[in-house]
C-alpha cells in the first residue's frame, strides 16, 4: 500500500520548475514565469508509450553508491541508456567511467531466470531492471559479488574480467566478506559461504522445513520497516549474524492466475493485520559451522527492525508488536547475550529511521529523537540538529562523522554531515531530494532536481566543495515537461503542486480540476524535484485538467506530529486535507471549476480517491482508484497496526478507516483498477468492495489487470492505462456549464 521513498533512488516520485530563491507560495498566476521555453508541454501524444518504455523515467539513472576507503573510486549501476532495462555495474575513477560488468556479454541478452526469493526481493524494493539489479562490495571495493539469473558471479575491480563462482544452488543476495576472501549468499533458503574460487563452499544454515529461511527478510520487513537484509558479515571475516524466519505461523494466501487457469495458484504466507507474525530470530554463525543463538525477550519484541555488524560488534533493533518501543541490543557473540544500550518510546507508534541504529569509532550511538514538531538526530544521548530540522535517513557514519538527510522545509531533502565540534553543515545546495555516500574525503551526491537527476561527486578538499565531477544520468528526457506552480494551501499550509495545461490562459475559460494525491505515510508528492509522478501529472494537465496534487496530514517530511496526526484514524484527516486544498486552489485560482472536480491515484491514492466520491460526493464528481486497500484489515500487520492499532483491541479504527460498509454511499462514478497479481494489496480488496457495491445497487467500472503485481510492468498496459483513465474521467466528469474549453 505504501511506497517507500528509498535510498538512491527507488521506486517513486516529483517535480519543478523556476529558479532555487521561488517562494514556496507564488503569486496568483497560473502560467509559470518559464512557461514560454516550455516547448515539450504540448508533444504529449507519444507520452504514454515512453513512461512504459522508460518504466516511470526509471531507467538510466545512476543508483546503489559505493565509494573505495581512499575516495578514489566509485562503484554504482545504470542501465544502458533510458530505454535500456538492463543494469550494468560501472566503476567512476579519476572523473572518467568505466564499465565493469555487462550482463549481455555474459548470460546474454535472453529473458531471466531468477530464483522465487529474488522476484520477490525486487517486487519489495519496486525495482523494474533486469541484468545487474543489485551487488555487495568488500571493504576495500576490490572485490564485488552480484548474481546474474541466479548463477553467481564476481569481479575484481582493478581491471580483471569477471568469473564465474560455483554455487549450491540459485543465488540471492550475494555478499563478500570484509577482506575479500569469501563470499557468502542465500541459496534454497540457506545461507551458503564459499572462497571466491569456489572452493571451501559449505552450507552454514539449513532450513529445518519448508517454511523456514535463512538470511532473507520476511515480508513485513522488507515491505514496511525497510529492512532488506536477512544477515551481516562481521569486521573480522570469520562470523556472521544471521535471520532466521519461520513463516509456519503465518496464514496463507493463494495468488492464482484467472488469464491462466492451468496454472496452479501460488501459495504465499501474508500476515494481515491481527493475525500471527513470522517468528524471526537471530544468530551468530561461523565459517566454520558454529553456532550461537541471539537471545532477548521475543514475546515482548517481535519485530527484528534492523541489525548489524560494527567494529564493536553485533547489534539489534528490535520491536514490540504494538510498535510503542523500540530497543537497541548489543549482542555478546560469543553467548547471544544482548544488552540493552537504548530505548525509544512514543505513545502512538516508534518512527523507524532507515540507517539507525548505528554507531561511530568511539561507540556514540546515532539514533533518532522525536519531540513536538521536529525528528532530532541525536549522538552520543545528545541532540545535534537544531529545531525544525527534520530528520530523515542516516546515510553512513565514519569515524566520528555521521552523513544523513534532512529537511527544513517539506519540499526539499538536503545532504547534511555532522561532526564533532564542526556541528552540521549542508553538503547539497540545490532545490530537490537529494541523498548520497561518503567514504575517504569523496561525497556522492545523488539529487532529483527540478530539472531532472543529477550525481556530483565532490571532494571534501575541493575549493568551496566545488563538484569534483559528475556521473552521467542516461534517463530520457520526458516529452512532457512538468510545469508545477508551488502552494502552501489553507490553514495548514498544505504543501501542493499546481499544473496547468500549456495552452491555457488565464480568464479564457474554466478547467475541471483533476487532484492526483498519493497523501499517505511513507511518500511526498509536492516536492521541489521533477519526478514521473509531475510528468502524468503535466500529461493529464494536456489533456484539459488542471491538476492538483497535496501532501496531506501523514505524509514525511513535516515531522512527528504531522505524521502521527492520522493515529487511529487513517481516512479522516487526510481526506480533509485533500478537500481543503482544492478548495483553497480554487480560490486562488479563479479558472479551476469545483463543479467538475475528480480524483486520480494508486495504492492509497486509490483508497483516497475511492472515499472521496463515498464519502464527499459533494466536492467529487468522479475517481479512478488503482489497487485501493479497501478493508484495512486485510493490509499486513507491521504497517496497519501502526497507525490503527490491533483490530481485535481498536475495531473501530479499522471501521472507520475502511471503504468496506460504505459502498451504499456511492453517487459518483468509480472506477477500480487492480493488477490480479498483487501480492502487496490483494485483488481481494477490490473484488470484495464490488461485490458490496453490486449488492448495494451503485453502478461502477472495474478493470482487471491480469499478471500485473502492485506495479504494473507491462508496456502497453502501463500506457494504454492513462488514456483509460483519462478518456474514464472525462466521461464521467458533468459537462462544462460555460461550454467547452480544451486544446
């Protein structure tokens, strides 16, 4: 149902345009100052087939940084070109590129063949390449391990070809020691380790039955707290600390294919909210086969949030079910003994910050603090962010110094480093949503700007931090170009984005409005950073909308209490949000007609725009929701009980946060839109919410999308999909009171 903002770049989000000193509220113009170079506005016919082409502008951009200890060298994948879904492995060095591995050269250029476990990793993380999706590094990013359609594969970095190395088995998840001399992966559900020869391969954990794994993350893990990972290797080689997941206690859910009905369903097991968790523990493994159990209160702290291996050991972050504490544990390796070394707790849920816990050289630990309004980064039990800088990711810790990113206003994400007696200093300048690495004096910064995504590679010693150079973004340039006025709506001073078609002008006629929200957790949309989500935007914008786009009450980026303030109610506010805003932008904006007036959006968006013509028909005329979670309680626990509690404890926060019960309320049309694939959000919750709707008499459109997952992938669907939704609105939409306006 959520998205997850990720790390360098996953799967999605926004934009603008005008200079890095725009106000963040513009005047009331609704023809942007740069609006006359925007000559892509209007090419828009051919934009459907290069957003599929392009899966969502995706494809091209440099992604997943790691920088050598001296700072010389830089590793990272890009795909081939915009157009090209095919992830290759490079390597940036004194300001040239290098490219290390191409996959076509060496499995081919056929269809792959990827192990269960990996299709499910990359339909976690959103990833829509192929070819080198993901690798790990040694310490010294000498040596690099990545899996290519399940066959194991390494390189060195200083110039040699890569090789092939003999696995168990199909391979996920492929990881080098620290020094280089094994490399260890995941393979039938055990955790092999082997020399990078191939030789001394053994299998360090072996699943005790068929729904037992070792080093893999559970699905709550990997779809709600951002933990990926299943097991670390330690700083000395020799250990590793490894997940164990049992999914026994699990309901199962069986995915079937209706467009193939000779092919058997596909069994998943998918903890919905108030039912029984995977039992996850912890243990400390040798290379030579021995093993010892983490031991903490697992009745008390289900959830294994995140883990680690430093230089002063072992550490785990682990969770109570209703998510109020979080606990920080050092383990002792030699007994699984744990310590507690920190504790958080909040009365309606415990934030979880990706990269914290960590800890630096002399043992400070880096975690967050949450108070009013502001998510402090604090070290060594110490606030070091001032007020109303808010917190968002630890990107890396080296030495003394902590890398993250943070916010002082909701629009924009910045680079910042702390350190000791320096304070914090911002490392990005630009306007956008930036993130990056830093190792041995170099700093990577990778940004979605307003113009598109940029890497600079910056020098620590480099005059007034100057770009050292920059790693070539091959994405394409869309043929629409967003056009986005910047708001700050009504008392709230919502943040929002404003397109308008390129044609129009103000005062020649009225527009309906078309508001495209995500407005959930975990995702902003109203950034100051050109994303896919600007360009369908700008494209609905061409097609006679004037499109409105808000970050409501739960959104990131404006701190705890504007996150938390949809606790025990997920629909209220944000639906609130979302009416106050279009009827702010209308009365700013004189051509925005509120008798037409429709919603558009996915995942929540859909849940959003499903309730807008529920439960306020008289603000919304018409909606297409995409994969909707309609009854709330069928989501999984991690991420559903966060916000509404257990629904055995809190029924009626589930009742109220639901679509299902109020399918009577329809009056406007709906269409629903759900891939029968989808293993995130299950068709059940739409087929479940139409049968209501039938029942109840309330005419409405479903449109099944057969083998698609909670992201579409398919070229033609994901384009013909736009021109359904719009030809969908504009038909439902009532006819204009003043006559026709358009192109």
């Amino acid at each position: 149902m959520h998205q997850p903002t990720h790390h360098a770049g996953t799967p999605g989000t926004p934009g603008t345009p005008g200079s890095p000193t725009d106000s963040p509220v513009p005047t009331d113009s609704p023809v942007p100052a740069d609006s006359t170079n925007s000559t892509n506005s209007t090419n828009s016919d051919g934009f459907p087939e290069q957003f599929a082409r392009t899966r969502r502008f995706s494809l091209g951009v440099p992604r997943q940084f790691t920088v050598s200890p001296d700072g010389r060298r830089v590793l990272f994948v890009r795909t081939g070109a915009g157009d090209d879904p095919v992830g290759r492995l490079w390597q940036y060095e004194d300001g040239r590129e290098r490219l290390l591995i191409d996959p076509a050269r060496l499995v081919g250029t056929g269809s792959e063949d990827v192990p269960e476990e990996e299709r499910l990793r990359r339909e976690r993380a959103r990833d829509l390449s192929t070819g080198v999706v993901g690798y790990a590094a040694d310490t010294e990013a000498r040596v690099v391990a990545f899996a290519l359609s399940g066959a194991l594969w390494a390189v060195r970095t200083d110039g040699g070809a890569p090789f092939p190395v003999p696995a168990a088995g199909p391979v996920v998840d492929p990881r080098p020691s620290p020094d280089g001399r094994y490399v260890a992966y995941v393979s039938g559900r055990g955790l092999h380790v082997a020399r990078l020869d191939g030789t001394g391969g053994r299998q360090l954990a072996r699943p005790e039955g068929p729904d037992v794994s070792y080093g893999l993350a559970e699905h709550v893990a990997a779809e709600s707290m951002g933990r990926s990972r299943g097991y670390w290797w330690a700083p000395d080689s020799r250990r590793l600390l490894v997940a164990r997941v049992d999914t026994s206690p699990v309901a199962r859910r069986h995915l079937s294919d209706p467009a193939n009905p000779d092919r058997p369903p596909r069994v998943i097991r998918y903890p919905a909210a108030g039912t029984a968790n995977a039992e996850v523990t912890a243990h400390v493994l040798t290379v030579d086969g021995d093993r010892t159990e983490v031991v903490w209160d697992r009745a008390a702290y289900e959830y294994l949030a995140a883990a680690g291996w430093d230089a002063h050991g072992p550490y785990l972050a682990v969770q109570s079910r209703d998510q109020r504490v979080l606990r920080t544990l050092a383990v002792d390796p030699a007994t699984g003994a744990t310590t507690v070394l920190h504790e958080r707790t909040d009365a309606a849920w415990v934030e979880l910050v990706p990269g914290t816990p960590a800890r630096t050289a002399a043992e400070a630990l880096v975690v967050p603090e949450d108070e009013g309004g502001t998510r402090y980064l604090a070290v060594a039990g110490r606030r070091v962010t001032p007020e109303g800088l808010q917190l968002r990711e630890v990107l890396a810790v080296a030495g003394e110094r902590v890398l993250f990113t943070a916010g002082e206003e909701p629009e924009e994400t910045h680079v910042w480093r702390y350190e000791p007696g320096a304070g914090c200093h911002r490392l990005s300048r630009d306007p956008g949503v930036w993130t990056g690495t830093a190792r041995g004096g170099t700093t990577v910064l990778a940004g979605r700007t307003p113009h598109g995504p940029e890497v600079r590679v910056v020098r620590d010693d480099a005059p007034d931090r100057s770009p050292a150079g920059t790693i070539a973004s091959l994405a394409d340039e869309p043929l629409v170009t967003p056009r986005p006025l910047h708001l700050a709506l009504g008392e709230r001073e919502l943040r929002a984005l404003l397109f308008f078609p390129s044609w129009h002008r103000p005062g020649t006629g009225k527009l309906p409005v078309l508001l495209a929200p995500y407005g959930g957790p975990g995702l902003q949309l109203a950034v100051r950073a050109r994303g896919w989500t600007d360009c369908v935007a700008q494209w609905f914008a061409e097609q006679g909308f004037a499109v409105l786009v808000a970050d409501g009450r739960g959104t990131p980026g404006r701190g705890p209490d504007w996150e938390k303030a949809v606790h025990g109610d997920q629909l209220g506010p944000a639906l609130e949000d979302q009416v106050d805003a279009v009827r702010a932008a209308a009365a700013r904006f004189g051509d925005l007609d509120l008798s037409r007036v429709a919603i558009r959006g996915w995942s929540f968006g859909g849940f959003l725009a499903a309730a807008a013509v529920l439960h306020r028909p008289d603000v919304f005329h018409a909606a297409v929701a995409g994969a909707p979670p309609t009854d709330q309680r069928l989501y999984d626990t991690h991420w559903k009980e966060r916000f509404l509690g257990h629904p055995g404890e809190h029924p009626e926060n589930y009742a109220r946060s639901s679509l299902a019960g109020h399918g009577h309320l329809l009056r406007r049309p709906l269409m629903l839109v759900h891939g029968l694939a989808d293993d995130n959000v299950a068709v059940a919750h739409t087929l479940r919410f139409s049968a209501e709707l039938l029942a109840a008499g309330r005419p409405h459109t479903v449109l099944p999308l057969p083998g698609a997952t909670h992201l579409p992938a398919d070229t033609a669907v994901t384009a013909n999909l736009l021109r359904a939704e719009r030809d969908f609105l504009r038909n439902a939409l009532p006819a204009p009171k003043d006559g026709p306006t358009g192109p």
